[in-house]
C-alpha cells in the first residue's frame, strides 16, 4: 500500500487545487477602511525626519573616522627591521655572554 | 465615462488622496483573490490586502506607466503575499497524523485506486491546502505561480522579481520538496 505513486499524487492534488480557485469577494466596505487608513496615517514629521538623517549622517562619518583611523595606524607603523647582516647578529649573539659582569667577579 | 486609471493615478500624485478609492474599488477582488492563495485566515487576507494598497498608494510615484496599472498593483501583490509566507515560516510543522477522516479515505482511495479518487472532491482540496501550507515560503509562491495559476516562467520571473533561471531552479527544489511531504504523509499514514 505505502508504495504510492508520489508523482500521480502530486499531479493529482495539483490539478485538485487548479479546479478551485479562491474567492474574489470583498467584505463590505473594505475601500473605506483603507481611505481610512491612508487618511489616518501621520503625516511626516519634519523634525523627525531631520533628526533621523542627522543620525544616519553621525554614523557614516563616525564609520569613515574609524576607517581612516584603521588605515593611518595601520600605514604609519614601521615596518619591522630585517637584519641584513647575519654574520653580526652571529656575533653578537655569542659574545653576548661577555659583555655581563661575571657574579664571582669582585 | 469613468475615468481611467492614468487620470486616477495623475490625480492622486497631484494631491487628491480620494481618487486612490477608484482604484481600490476596482481592484481589491483580483488582490483578495491573490492574498487567499497564500493565507487561509480571512484577517490575514484582509491584513495583506490592506498592506498592498497601503504600499501602492505610497509608491505610486514610482508607477511609471509604462505596463497597466494592473500589472504594477499585482507585482507588489505577490511580493506582499511572499513576504507574510517568509513571516509566517515557524507555523508550518504540523503532524500530518491529524489529517481529517475525509483526506484519509481519499488518501486511501487513491493508495488502491489512483484513477478512482475524484480531484474534484473537498478532501483532494482540503489535502493540497494542507501540502502547500508545509512547504516553504519560495516552494509554495512558486508552486502556486506555475502549476496552479499556471504562469509562465517568464511571467513568475516579472511577477517575483527574481531572474528566470532563478524561477526555474526553485519550480525544480519546490516540486521535490513537495513530493517529500507527500511521501511523508504517505508513510505517516501507512506505517
């Protein structure tokens, strides 16, 4: 029994919902509650709407600030300091030792 | 001679709020008759329909005219209905055990006979109002587009604003996703 045929299925339940379009009706008065709607809507405040972009223009130009606070840092530091001579570095690595004041020394 | 729906909108940009109510009149059986393929409760439909008037009279600026008026308000339609199934997308797990007795016996009926289940009848109704309500929020918008208003590709593609492969991509996931829900039920039923 379970081994339906789900595409036969599929076809027939479309062709179930084609055969029963929904309703056009319209409750009463329905035009009137939307002319309601769209009269009863606030009118924009102008103030509001100044404060809004003020708000929106704070935060664009506190995000270029963080940016070009981002890429100065970011360009002004100094490149760390490649050794180039690597015989010296040698050098001074071993002698190191010889520079410190023995501790039996007196 | 009623004015026509060019004169209408010129009005209205031009100040005259209540020549909106024409349009309105004239329209809101095709917009109630969209919002009802997509929602099952009557406040849900009059909440989208009034959503897609409000949105039309706010953007009719951008109503260029170059298509009908109609054309226009529909495409706002459609989006509108596709965004209250993308809002109502957590309501759709159900148990598929609480089908009616009627979805049952036809269920049955067409298990031992499939030529012998009638697809006129409620339960075949009431069981695809049931599948399409499982699906999800581009499933159903294009299942509903294609197979049962039977759109073109084309058509869904102006409609959704998505592109056309697009359409065509999702018409494929939505009709596999559909027979998955139908093999569900099929299982949930006979096992």
């Amino acid at each position: 029994m379970f081994d339906m045929n789900l595409s036969d299925l599929q076809t027939k339940l479309l062709r179930a919902a084609r055969q029963a379009p929904p309703r056009d009706t319209v409750p009463y008065a329905f035009e009137k509650r939307i002319m309601h709607r769209l009269a009863s809507a606030a009118p924009e405040n102008p103030w509001a709407a100044w404060g809004s972009s003020l708000w929106r223009g704070a935060l664009a130009c506190m995000a270029v600030t963080i940016l070009c606070a981002v890429w100065s840092y970011s360009g002004s530091r100094p490149a760390p300091v490649a050794s180039t001579d690597f015989s010296q570095d040698l050098q001074s690595v071993v002698f190191a030792s010889m520079g410190q004041p023995s501790e039996d020394a007196w | 001679m009623d004015p026509t729906d060019a004169e209408l909108i010129a009005a209205v940009l031009a100040g005259d709020a209540a020549r909106f109510e024409p349009l309105v009149v004239k329209y809101q059986p095709r917009v109630f008759a969209t919002a009802r393929r997509y929602a099952r409760r009557e406040s849900e439909v009059e909440d989208i329909v009034q959503e897609v008037f409000l949105k039309a009279f706010q953007k009719l600026a951008t109503f260029r005219g170059d298509a009908p008026f109609e054309h226009w308000l529909m495409r706002l339609a459609v989006r509108t209905c596709y965004d209250f199934l993308r809002s109502h997308q957590r309501n759709r797990e159900h148990a598929f055990t609480d089908l009616s007795p009627p979805e049952q016996d036809w269920l049955a009926q067409f298990g031992a006979a499939p030529d012998g289940a009638d697809d006129r009848a409620d339960a075949a109704r009431q069981l695809v109002a049931r599948v399409l309500e499982q699906l999800s929020a581009p499933a159903r918008l294009v299942i509903t587009l294609l197979e049962i208003e039977e759109r073109s590709v084309k058509e869904i593609a102006e409609l959704t604003g998505w592109s056309v492969p697009l359409v065509k991509v999702r018409a494929f996931r939505a009709r596999a996703e559909m027979r998955k829900i139908l093999a569900k039920i099929a299982k949930d039923q006979y096992l």
